[in-house]
C-alpha cells in the first residue's frame, strides 16, 4: 500500500510485484467491472490505480472505491462458480450497485500493523 493524506492508495500485490486497477472494460450486461494487476502504473490512467479507503465505524470494515470510477472494490459471487473455478477462487470486479452490502465490505491487514 502506497498511499498519501487524503485515503486513496495505489494497491500493490506483494507476491507479483503488481498494481490493482479497474479496467475500461464492463461486464457485457452487468454495471460491474474488470479489476486486474499490472507491473506499472499507466501514467495517462493512472486515477483507475487510485483507491479510496473509507472505514466503517460502526463494525470496524471497509469500503474500497476507485478514484477514477468512483465504484467499489466487490466480489463475485456467482461468476467463479459458473466459470468452474470453484469456490476457492473468486473474480473481483468494481461495480457501483449496492445490492448485497457485504461483498463491498473488506477487512483490511496492514504491514507493521499500520492503522488507515
């Protein structure tokens, strides 16, 4: 995580050295969409790297929101079974729709037990 005052932080995958970001692409007939990883950050893009925090008071989660889509951080719940991927694996995806509250909410670890 790599991030500045305001709670918006470049997401970096610690195994592959990679950035989160959402994509241009949508699912053909959902409001969600793709979020992939990349070794760089594309300068001319680089607000779909760009993720808000926001914390919930009330049960200590949190919401993440692309700065460029202004959509959250989600799961899906029904495509990675449907792909025959099972239930370890999940896509994640953005999508702006809030209807099942829980898949936007993330628990979120931080190294040297640095607090948002």
């Amino acid at each position: 995580v790599e991030g500045n005052e305001n709670n918006t932080f470049y997401l970096r995958n610690i195994k592959y050295d990679e950035y989160l970001y959402a994509s241009k692409l949508k699912l053909f007939f959902l409001s969600s969409r793709y979020v992939y990883t990349t070794e760089t950050i594309d300068s001319v893009y680089h607000e779909s790297y760009l993720w808000r925090v926001e914390k919930d008071e009330n049960n200590g989660l949190y919401k993440i929101r692309n700065e460029k889509y202004k959509e959250y951080l989600t799961v899906g719940e029904f495509w990675g079974r449907l792909f025959g991927h099972g239930i370890e694996r999940r896509r994640v995806y953005t999508d702006n729709l809030i209807y099942n509250k829980r898949i936007f909410n993330w628990k979120l670890k931080c190294k040297n037990n640095f607090d948002l």
